[in-house]
C-alpha cells in the first residue's frame, strides 16, 4: 500500500513539473521578391503608384480663376498648348473647344475619359473631347497620366490619358460666378456655373445636377502692339535677301504680277511695295534694300491684324447624375448631358494669289494715294480709266464696289 501510494505521488509530480524548451539556432533570412499592389483603397503619393499620376482637385481648378477648364490644366507640365479659347478661333471648325494634349503629339492621340468611360468626340474631324462640354463645378478632380497607354486603350492613348472624375454627392445648391478682364480692359470673359443635389426616399435615391454658362468676347491682333506687325519670310530669290522681315506685311510678293484686264492680249503691271519709286511711303526708314527694325511702314497692308488672338465664344453645358440603391449589392444609376457651343472663327479677308491666265484681274483704283505721282504705273492706270470713259469716282462696274468697299473698310482699322 505504501509503495503504491509514493509511485501515484511521483506520476503526479511529472504531470505537474514545467516543461523545460531548448532554444533553436536562428536560420538565414528568407529571399522576398517585391510585391507590386496594382489596386487598393488605401490613399497613396501619386508618385509611388506604379503609373505616375499628375492630379488636379477642384479646389485648385476654382483657384486659378480660369473660365476654361483647357486653361487650368496648362500648368501640368505633361501638357502641351492644345486647342482652347484663345487660339481656336483661328481653326475652322474648332471656334470654342478646348482639347488636351499630352506631350505634344496632338489631341488626336490624348485619351479624355470621364469616369473612365469615354466621352462624346468634340466635332466628327478627330476624336479629340471638347473640354468645355463638361461643367467645372461638377468635376471632382482630374487625373493626367503622360505616357503609352495604347495597349489598354488604343491608338487614342499614344500620348497619355486625362481621365475627368465627376462628383456623385452634392448637399443643397453651389453657385459660383466670375467675371474677367484683361489688362487692356478688353476681351472681358463672364462664367456662371452651379450645382445641386440631395438624397430622397430614405437615402436610396441620390441626385446631382450641375450646370454651366460662358461667354467671352474678342481680342483681335491689331489691339496688341506686340501683334501688329507681321513677320514674314523674305523670298530667297528678291534682290534684298534678308532672312527675317520684321513688321513686314503678312502676305504679299515683290515680284507680283497685277492683271488690270482680261483677254487674249492682256496687259500686266508689276508692283513692287519695296521699291519707293512705285510706292509712295510714309516711312524713310523702310529702304528698298534694308529693311530695318525700325521701319514702320503705314502705306503697307497688314492682313494678319484682322485675325483674332482670341475669339467670340458662347457656351453653355448641363450634366445630371443619379443613382438608386435597389438592395445593399445592387445599385442602378444613369447619367445624362447636354453641352452647346457657339463659337465665332474671326479671319483676315480673303486674296486671290493667282489672276487664273488673264480671266480674274486684280482691279486697281486710279486714284490710289499710294501710287507715286511721278510712277509710270499710276499713268497707265489713269489712261486706262481715262480710255473707257470712266471717272475716277467710276472705276467698276456697280457689282465690284461693294467688295472692295469691304477690303477698304479693314484698312482704316490698322490705321493708328
């Protein structure tokens, strides 16, 4: 009985006797290859994301007072000057539009999506997106991404995409106006944008309608001082061979040939606006063979002065959201849009650079006071009228007055 007792003491010893645990050498460190996380919802730097992004808020659109959401972006420097408010009045069918493009390769290649799905095209001659379709105060932030992206979006993504991310919560109404003027107190820019929306039926339905309107009047190039004068290069063939005229006329050719009458036997008068003794100048400083940076020469037409540096534009856009909550998997929503654009191409007159053999003569008046007194061609010219009978206040026929009335007309608006 006692040796029974002291074996059941003993095996409940060992039950409760600590364990005792030796200590494992340390092994080397394992090799781990770099983990590349391509989606995730925790916020990150735009420069540690696997593609670089260049974000612009709507807070820093707002700030920079531009009415063109093309001009807020230009302080990207993955952007190039595209097509915007100032520069597209001077492309046909582009008069209004603003469009991006990344790395200077051309709208044609810089994908715009909005919400990353793709937008309307601005006009059916490129699929370039229209800025100014989209309202500003709707938009949340826009997101540049400068580099190939063709294989994921096509040839449209060459140079890059601006992906536009529109705001889907909106408490009560925003307005916000502007009005802008440059500093010659001209080429005023006026902007009207708001946007609403609310929760309704319980917080299952959800609304956002923003809108927009602009308008922005002319600046024409005769109004800069900077802009005035054209540049022209000099034909290698005349006789003064300068590279580089300055404040020459913008289009014209010295050794132009005018064709005073059609016919078989047709006779030509050559002018040259260079040489004094055709020409009467009002200006010494314009030498027929050194063309100075001084000449500032009035009796010369300067066609690029009835061009616009920045055009007539009126535009209005409106954009409408909503999303229904069925259940807490499923959510339906729909979007809609609506943008016009008026804008106004505001271009130098046309000219005829050829007469066509004889059969479209360019008419001169005989009373031109710039024709020298003493000018061989201003004699022709007051013989002729003279031969048909014709005074100096009777030059041609009645159909021809009115469109030299026009060309007259853009002359005296160059005058200083």
């Amino acid at each position: 009985m006692a040796s029974s007792m002291i074996c059941g003491l003993v095996a409940a010893g060992s039950l409760v006797a600590p364990t005792v645990v030796f200590a494992q050498d340390a092994g080397a460190d394992v090799a781990v290859e770099e983990i590349i996380v391509t989606g995730s919802r925790i916020r990150r730097d735009t420069f540690s994301a696997p593609v670089p992004l260049a974000v612009v808020s709507s807070e820093t659109i707002r700030a920079g007072g531009n009415t063109i959401l093309g001009d807020a972006l230009m302080d990207l420097p993955q952007l190039n000057p595209a097509t915007n408010g100032q520069n597209s009045s001077s492309t046909l069918f582009l008069a209004g539009q603003s469009r991006a493009d990344i790395r200077g390769l051309g709208p044609s290649r810089t994908l715009v999506l909005v919400d990353g799905r793709r937008h309307v095209f601005g006009d059916a001659t490129s699929p370039a997106v229209d800025l100014n379709m989209i309202p500003s105060m709707m938009i949340e932030r826009v997101e540049a991404v400068a580099g190939g992206a063709s294989a994921v979006y096509g040839s449209e993504a060459i140079a890059g995409v601006l992906n536009v991310i529109m705001k889907k919560q909106q408490d009560g109404l925003e307005l916000d106006a502007q009005v802008g003027v440059s500093d010659e107190n001209d080429g005023e820019e006026y902007r009207l944008s708001g946007i609403w929306g609310g929760k309704f039926l319980d917080d299952r339905l959800n609304v956002v309608i923003g809108g927009e309107y602009a308008r922005q009047e002319p600046v024409m190039q005769r109004d800069r001082g900077w802009a005035y004068p054209g540049i022209r290069r000099n034909n290698t063939l005349s006789p003064a061979a300068q590279p580089i005229i300055k404040n020459s006329r913008s289009n014209t050719t010295p050794f132009g040939t005018f064709q005073l009458r059609g016919g078989t036997t047709p006779y030509a008068v050559t002018l040259d606006v260079r040489d004094p003794s055709q020409v009467t100048r009002l200006s010494a400083a314009c030498a027929p063979a050194n063309v100075l940076a001084t000449c500032q020469d009035e009796s010369l037409f300067y066609t690029g002065t009835l061009n616009a540096l920045q055009g007539n534009v009126e535009r209005g856009s409106l954009r409408g959201y909503a999303d229904y909550r069925i259940s807490d998997n499923v959510k339906a929503f729909a979007e809609l849009s609506y943008a016009r654009t008026e804008g106004y191409g505001i271009f130098q007159p046309a000219f005829s650079q050829t007469t066509g053999g004889g059969t479209m003569p360019v008419f001169l008046y005989g009373d031109n006071a710039y024709l020298a007194a003493n000018n061989a061609t201003a004699a022709q010219l007051r013989g002729f009228w003279a031969d048909a009978g014709l005074g100096f206040n009777q030059e041609l026929p009645r159909r021809c007055r009115p469109f030299l009335d026009r060309i007259r007309r853009p002359r005296r608006l160059v005058d200083p």
